[in-house]
C-alpha cells in the first residue's frame, strides 16, 4: 500500500505515460505497464548493441581489409536498427497520434497542451505572471495557474471537509491575486484574513464574530431616492432568489419586496446618514398594518415620493392578507436585528475612526491591492444567511453596474462554503464577468449542495457558465459521477479469447469500446492530499499535485476598532418607544437609577398578580410615598420605565410572562 501511495503521488507530480488507449489506467497499474514497456524497449536496444558488438568483434577475428570488414560493419549497423525498430514498435502506442477515436478521444493532458491553452509557462522556472491564479503543480514542480481570461470566467471547487481547500488552494490565490487586483472574500473559518491580510494594501474587515474589531458597512444611506436599488437590496434581504426553485406562490414574496422597499426608501429618507438596516424591522413591529392603520399613515405621509409609489403598489394586497405579509417580513428581517448586526452596520464615532475603523465602500474593488473580507462564524452563518447575501450581492451588484467594461484591476470574488449562503448576484455574474472584470470562485463540499441551494436545473446552468471545474480527492458519488462525465470518454481495445480443446479452434478477438476516462470509484479514490483533477475550457483533462502547504506561522491579527453600540429606532425616534405613554425626549440613560428598577422589579415579580400592580411597584422602588391611585402611580414610574434599554425590557417582559400563567391560574 505504501508503493501504491507512492506511485500516486508520483503520478500526480510527473505524470505517468500512458499508451493512447490506455489513458483510463489507474496510476499503479499505468506505472508498472509503463515500466514493462521501457524494459522491454530497453532490452531490444540491448539485444541490437549485443549483436552490433558480435558482428564487430567477429570482423576484427577475421582481419580482413576491405568489403568484407565493410560488411560486418553493416551487419553491426543492422543489428542495432533492429533493436531501436523493436524498442520503437513497443513504445509508439503511447504516442497521441496513436490513439484511436471511435468512441471518443479524452486523455489527460500534457505540458505542451497547457502551455498552449496559456496554463503554464513556457520556460521551466520563471515566477508566476500577474493577475493568475496558481492552482496546482505537475510535470516536476511547474505551477499550473489560471491566467485572467481563464478566472474572469469562473472556477467552483468541490471538495469534502478537510480536503484542503482553504489551507492550500485559497490562500495561495490571494496572496497571488493582490498584486495587480482586488479580492472580495467571504471567509467562514478567519483563517483567510489572517493568512492573506498582510499582502493587501487596502483591507476592510466585517466581523460579526467580534463588532469591536470590526469595519462598518451600511447601504440605507444608498436607497434614498433610488427606488431600483432599493429594490434590489430588499429581493436580497429577504432572500427572495431562493424561493424561485420552489413551487411556492411567488405573491408573498413580490409583495414582502414591494413592502420592504417601500420602508427601505422612508427610512432613508427621513433619518438619512443614521439609518441602519435594522430600522426597516423596529419601524415595521411598531407600526405594524393594525386597526389604526399606522403603518399606512406613515407611507401615505412619508416624504419620499418612491416610498408613496412602493406603498400603493403594496396597498393593492388584500386587506386580510396584509398583516401576514408584514409578519413574514419582519421574521425574514430578523437576521438584521441582531446585535451584532447593529452593531457592524452604526456610523462610525469620532474615536472609532480614530483607532482605524471605517465605512467599507465597495467602490475600493476598483483599486489594486483592496482585499475586503466577511467573517462569519460556520455555527452562525446559517442564522446571518440573507445578510451575508445582502453583502455579497451588493458589491457584486455595483461591481456589475458601474459602468466599466473590462477594467484594467479586476475583482476576484471568492466564496468559500458556498453553501451557507444564496447569494441572487452569483446567476447572473457567471454570465458576464469577464466584461465586468468580476470573477467568481465557489466552494463546495459536494454537488448536491449545489443543487439543494439552486435546483438542479439553475445549478446546471451555473455550471455551464463556470469554464474551469477543480475536483479534490474523496468525492461523494453523485460529484464523482459528474467529474467524471466532464473528463469525458476515450476509446479502448477490448480483448476476447476463446480456448477449444487443441489449437485449431482457438479464437482472439480485438474490438473498440468506449469507457470513462475515470469511473466515479476511480475518482473517490484519487490520492488525498495529493492529487486534484481540473477541467478548465478547452484543454485536456488535467491530472496535477495540490500546490505546496500555505499556511504561514506569522499571522495577521485584527486589531480593535472600538466598542460599536447597539442602537434600536426607539433611540434615535421617540415616536418608536415600546411602551404606551410617549415618552419625553430620550436622555441618556441613568445607570444607577435603571439598576434600581430592575432590582425592584426582579424582587416583586413573584408577588405580581396582575400588570395593574406594577407601575405601584415600580413607584415604590423610586419613591417612600405609597400611591393613592392607579393613573398616580403611572405617571412617575414612567420616566424610570422609558429609561430601560431594549434589552432590559425583553428581560423582564419575558420574567413577567413565565409567572403570570402561575398567578392567574392559582387565582
């Protein structure tokens, strides 16, 4: 097993020669055949410089002069054209023009067929042009790379977890790609950034792991007096792309996007450079399509004219189905109240621009040496999937329509774990990225994730639009099954003997069969860690060696860029307040003074039997005096009420909640 794995290995650094029908020849029995074939030539040059050598000394015995030594010399001369045309004859299956085409003609490819298609340079040792991809070695350490026409038109990479995708491949490429380009790279594990930050010239970092080290990113400010884009960002939002593949009804989704776009332009509009999109949620859950119609007073009265135009649209749903749509809304937006969320997306303070942080404008993408990364934890991605969409398809977006035509710095858009993400602008950049200069580079773990995430049908015609497909070892076998259909087929001999009693019957047959390059168990078996298999435009299957171990021990470290807060609409509007008196204008809040509250309130929640006895006892907690009525009570323990955070008020709601059944029920 040892020499097996060896062979492997060997295979895919030097490539093993096969004969031309024998190209589907796994790599230990190619090895051993190829070793039989050059002994067996050896040994005919062998056997003709054998019988050079006896002519000649048999010439010398006879010490003739003349045409007699002349002649032995020509025996000699025979003798070894004899064994270089045996030693010939043994190894001309194994050039090209041998093979045989019937049933089709793939093979793997060879250095000069990469060095045509622009794969590989043409002088051994020469470093890496600017603007490629390296993505493996072969032919005795010689990169492989991805010139820019190559990687403006696609790559997807599927490999299992562990496989080596981002500790081998990944990096390498971006720290290849920011020379002369951009990257944009969402970046589930850190280990990206970490590794490939230091080489960028430029670097924004949007960190939903850790606010405080985080850049800010908010596109409401955009949406203001752009209904298109507005439009645009709210299909995102929403998610909107990942429902076509269902045979769900497409009205709730259409009016979900008329509805958020509408709200998307009012908040733009009216809180202008202090709205984040988390309001779209708070404005949505205070003045939700209720029996007063306040989210309808609201649109009707907005400033902005596109909001007015979104909200008639919307206003044509049905009254009864309204506040379904507004409650599907508001849990699809979800994912942008989040406190983490907020926090990524506040201006920056005076002090947090001061330690470094900025506002990430994708626009940078256009400069060389700009690398912006989203880092996202893998547990938590799934729960942050339409903002990290939202992200990606908005620079995606503007990438797409600024206007440039083949830019002279493209953009390299690397999507590792593609999976956890639906991201509506990767259709349509597959189509027409290398005009824009925007390429894609995709990750998965397989291709059923591909299919479960687009359908099959949009996954397929993804894939056709990807010219250049990399497969790693240890495949599941609906990917073997399609890496192996886009390797292809060739033609071999087949060999049927049939043995009668005696000679004279005995009968062989040759025909020409078709087969897979590679079976799909062939290619599950590759060697791991070892051995890639890419398929790229028109040149031959490739079979090469995972490019050399990336990861350096030096890592770059982000460094803290404050202490973001959480902000809620209620703190900028105090017409969003939670509670039913309209507060005074919102102060900062008095710590020792809501500490107070809360502790009152978590000593006497067990006792409360109904909500009429809290503002009592909220009362008391603030003064000595015991309240003569209810509406006296109400009225001072509101301020202390109004100053509890967001968060406080969920807490002690959701106490209150739990005791109240106990009470209500005892009573």
């Amino acid at each position: 097993m040892f020499a097996r794995e060896r062979i492997e290995r060997f295979d895919a650094s030097y490539g093993i020669p096969r004969k031309a029908n024998e190209q589907y020849l796994p790599s230990y029995n190619a090895f051993w055949h190829w070793v039989a074939d050059v002994g067996k030539g050896g040994f005919y040059i062998s056997l003709g410089l054998f019988e050079a050598g006896l002519f000649l000394f048999a010439g010398w015995l006879f010490d003739q002069p003349g045409l007699i030594n002349l002649a032995f010399w020509a025996m000699a001369l025979c003798g070894v054209c004899a064994g270089l045309s045996d030693a010939y004859d043994e190894l001309s299956p194994y050039r090209v023009r041998r093979m045989s085409t019937a049933h089709g003609s793939a093979r793997w490819a060879k250095a000069r067929d990469l060095i045509r298609c622009g794969l590989m340079n043409r002088v051994r040792g020469l470093p890496l042009p600017v603007n490629v991809l390296p993505i493996a070695k072969a032919f005795g350490g010689r990169d492989i790379f991805l010139p820019p026409s190559q990687w403006l038109r696609h790559f997807v990479m599927f490999g299992p977890t562990g496989s080596g995708k981002s500790k081998t491949f990944f990096i390498s490429m971006i720290r290849a790609i920011l020379g002369r380009s951009s990257c944009l790279v969402y970046d589930p594990k850190g280990e990206l950034f970490t590794q490939t930050a230091g080489t960028a010239k430029r670097v924004f970092r949007l960190d939903l792991n850790d606010p405080g080290r985080s850049d800010r990113w908010n596109f409401i400010p955009k949406c203001r007096n752009d209904p298109a884009f507005a439009c645009q960002v709210a299909g995102m939002m929403i998610g909107i792309e990942s429902r076509r593949k269902t045979n769900a009804d497409p009205f709730w989704g259409d009016a979900e996007q008329i509805a958020l776009t509408a709200i998307l332009l009012h908040i733009a509009e009216v809180y202008r450079e202090k709205a984040i999109p988390a309001f779209a949620a708070d404005f949505l859950i205070s003045l939700g399509e209720d029996g007063k119609d306040a989210f309808a007073k609201a649109m009707e009265n907005s400033p902005s004219l596109y909001a007015k135009q979104a909200y008639l649209a919307f206003r044509q749903a049905p009254i009864q189905t309204r506040g379904s749509i507004l409650i599907g809304l508001y849990n699809k937006l979800r994912p942008f109240t989040l406190a983490p969320a907020r926090m990524v997306t506040m201006p920056p303070m005076a002090e947090e621009i001061e330690a470094g942080c900025r506002n990430i404008d994708f626009s940078n993408l256009r400069k060389p040496g700009t690398a912006i990364y989203l880092v996202v934890s893998e547990g938590a991605a799934d729960i942050y999937k339409e903002f990290i969409a939202t992200f990606l398809g908005q620079a995606v977006m503007e990438m797409r329509l600024d206007g440039l035509n083949e830019p002279e710095h493209p953009c390299f858009v690397l999507i590792d774990e593609a999976y956890q993400l639906n991201v509506a602008e990767v259709k349509r950049i597959s189509g027409i990225g290398r005009g824009r200069g925007v390429g894609l580079g995709l990750g998965y773990q397989d291709l059923p994730q591909m299919y479960d995430q687009y359908g099959r049908e949009r996954a397929n015609a993804i894939l056709g639009t990807v010219m250049t497909k990399i497969f790693l070892p240890g495949l599941d076998d609906v990917t073997a099954e399609y890496a192996s259909k886009q390797l292809g087929d060739t033609t071999i001999f087949s060999k049927t003997f049939q043995d009668y009693p005696g000679k004279k019957h005995d009968n062989t047959r040759y025909a020409e069969q078709r087969r897979a390059l590679m079976h799909a168990s062939e290619i599950r078996q590759i060697a791991r860690h070892s051995e890639v298999l890419i398929v790229s435009d028109t040149a031959p299957p490739i079979r090469a060696a995972y490019p050399p171990y990336a990861v350096l021990k030096n890592a770059h470290a982000a460094e803290r860029k404050g202490s973001p807060r959480e902000v809620h609409l209620q703190d900028i509007d105090a017409a969003f307040l939670l509670t039913a008196a309209m507060p005074k204008a919102v102060a900062e809040p008095n710590i020792e003074q809501e500490q107070v509250v809360v502790d009152s309130i978590s000593g006497e929640v067990e006792r409360l039997y109904s909500n009429e006895k809290l503002p009592s006892v909220v009362k008391h907690s603030a003064a000595t005096e015991v309240p003569k009525s209810e509406a006296e009570a109400r009225r001072p323990c509101t301020p202390n009420l109004n100053d509890l955070v967001g968060h406080t008020r969920l807490f002690l709601a959701r106490q209150y909640e739990q005791k109240t059944p106990v009470v209500r029920g005892a009573a």
